[in-house]
C-alpha cells in the first residue's frame, strides 16, 4: 500500500469547492422535486421546467465527478486505479444496489 502513502491530501480550497458544488446540486434537486409536486392544472408548466432543472443538475453533477476523477488520478494512484474505482462507482449507480454492509454480503451470495 505504499502507492497510498503518496497521495497528496486535498486543498482547503478545493474541499470548499466541492462542498459548495455539491450542495448547490442538492438544492436544485430539491426545487425540481418540489416543482414536480406542484405540477398541475395550472401549474403544469412546472413539470417541464422542473425536468429542465433536473438534466442540469444531472450534467452539472457528472462535471463534478469527472473533476473528482481526475483529481483522483492526478494525486499519483494512477489512470488505471482511477478508471476501475470509476466502473465499480458506476456500476453500483446503474445497478441499484443499495451501498451498504448488506449489499457487500448480497454481492458475495450473487457470485455462486
């Protein structure tokens, strides 16, 4: 594990950044959210604007990842270490596998 002994912490900055970045993304899911709950009758115009909020926050939330992920293999773990990490993040996004202790055990039962 000496590769991780390398790895040079994060910068106050960029720690404030990130912070900033995420809760501005959970704000605007938030408002979309509530938008879609509004959305009738004369409202219905808000399901519309609400799913316009929701594919930026979507966008705005992979940038943030991918800025991650490149900081992540910048810091000396490496391209490859970085790209795996990033299919295993991935993979448990589009599987819809809930991350906990469970799930680790359940992966384990799956496997056989």
């Amino acid at each position: 594990m000496a590769i991780l002994r390398d790895i040079r912490p994060i910068s106050r900055q960029d720690t404030m950044f990130l912070l900033r970045y995420v809760l501005e993304i959970a704000i605007e899911i938030a408002v979309a959210f509530w938008l879609l709950s509004v959305a009738s009758g004369e409202f219905a115009w808000a399901a519309w604007l609400a799913y316009l909020i929701l594919s930026s926050a979507a966008l705005a939330a992979l940038i943030g990842l991918f800025w991650c992920w490149l900081w992540f293999a910048e810091r000396g773990i490496g391209w490859f270490l970085a790209a795996i990490l990033s299919l295993i993040g991935l993979w448990f996004l589009t599987s819809g596998t809930k991350f906990s202790w469970d799930a680790i055990v359940d992966l384990g039962r799956y496997a056989h």
